[in-house]
C-alpha cells in the first residue's frame, strides 16, 4: 500500500471516503497550518483560527462524501468552508466588539494580538518601539480592508495560490481576484501612507 503522504489530495480523499482514517489524517496534517493561516488572518486571533480549523476538519470529514473533483480542487473546497468558518466567528467577534464599545469599555489595553514579531534582543528602545508600532499599523490597515479583498490578498501573499485558485475559494472570476488584490493593495499602501 502506497504511503499516504505520497498520494494526491484527490486520492487521499477517494480513499477517505471508503473509510480510511490515515487517509484523511494525511489531509488534516497537510492542510492544518493553511487553513490556520487564513482564519488567523480573517480573524486575528489565535485561540479562534484554532476552533477554526478543528471546526472546518470536522465539516469536512462529515461532509467528505459531497466532494467531488469534478466541481475543483479539495484544496479549494476545503479553503472554502476554512473561510466561511472563519467569517462567521469574524462576525460575532465583531458584534462582541461592538456591543463592548457602546458600553462605555473603551480600553484600549485590553485588546492585544497574540502574534507579535518583535523580539526581546532588540538593542535600542527607539527601534522596538519603532517597529512595533509599525506593525501595528500595518495589522490595523490590513484589518480595515474589506473581507474579500483581505482573503484574497492572504491567500497569495501568505499561501503563493495562484489567482485560477483564489477565484475558486472565493467562487468569482480569475479577473475579479486580480481586481481584489490591486485594490487591497492599493488600500493599503494609502492607509500606511496617511
């Protein structure tokens, strides 16, 4: 028997469909830190990127016998229900948020991000401070964009998918995504400008 790390997504799936536990383990560990990475990105939160994928594996495997290759790439189709997972958490965070603002809790300092690039062997306080507060406002920036374009902008700047891909997840055209990610962008660089 041909090891499963060696097989195509579709002929793991094929064989996950008839039941095989490591088949479709194979595609779990195969897809874990993508799928992470896009609800991380959509989200901004590492505990919800987490629910995120365990949530989207689970529809997955439920649902597995509704794939089929001859609609488009597991990649795709698992891609897709990683995003609209992590739309609907988004959502509720968002509304989570937005109940809290109008409460009068405008507290700045508890509202952190769990990924933080900076390090501690950083010499020069001006520098840390510097850098940090760069990426702050490129995490800020990179939050106002709409959704598409965000997902779309993730997709092939963290995931390297090529725009036929991305059109596929997001189910528009190839010239759509490429529209998406002009104006993300482009959004971007005037948000960064200001």
């Amino acid at each position: 028997m041909e090891r499963p790390d060696n097989l195509t997504d579709e002929e793991l799936v094929l064989h996950a469909q008839k039941g095989s536990e490591a088949h479709f383990n194979a595609l779990v560990d195969r897809y874990t830190q993508m799928v992470y990475r896009l609800a991380y990105g959509i989200t901004g939160r590492s505990q919800d990127a987490e629910d995120i994928v365990q949530e989207t594996f689970l529809k997955v495997f439920i649902h597995l016998d509704r794939f089929s290759p001859s609609k488009g790439t597991f990649k795709s189709w698992l891609l897709t229900i990683a995003r609209n997972q992590s739309i609907n958490v988004f959502s509720l965070l968002k509304r989570n948020v937005l109940r809290v603002f109008n409460e009068g809790d405008s507290d700045q300092t508890s509202l952190q991000y769990s990924e933080n690039p900076l390090t501690e062997h950083q010499q020069d306080v001006e520098s840390l401070l510097s850098a940090k507060q760069e990426f702050f406002k490129v995490k800020q920036a990179i939050d106002e964009l709409p959704e598409r374009q965000k997902t779309a902008l993730m997709l092939k700047a963290q995931e390297n998918m090529s725009y036929e891909e991305i059109a596929a997840v997001l189910k528009t055209s190839v010239s759509s995504v490429e529209s998406l990610i002009f104006r993300a962008r482009r959004r971007l660089l005037e948000i960064i400008g200001k």
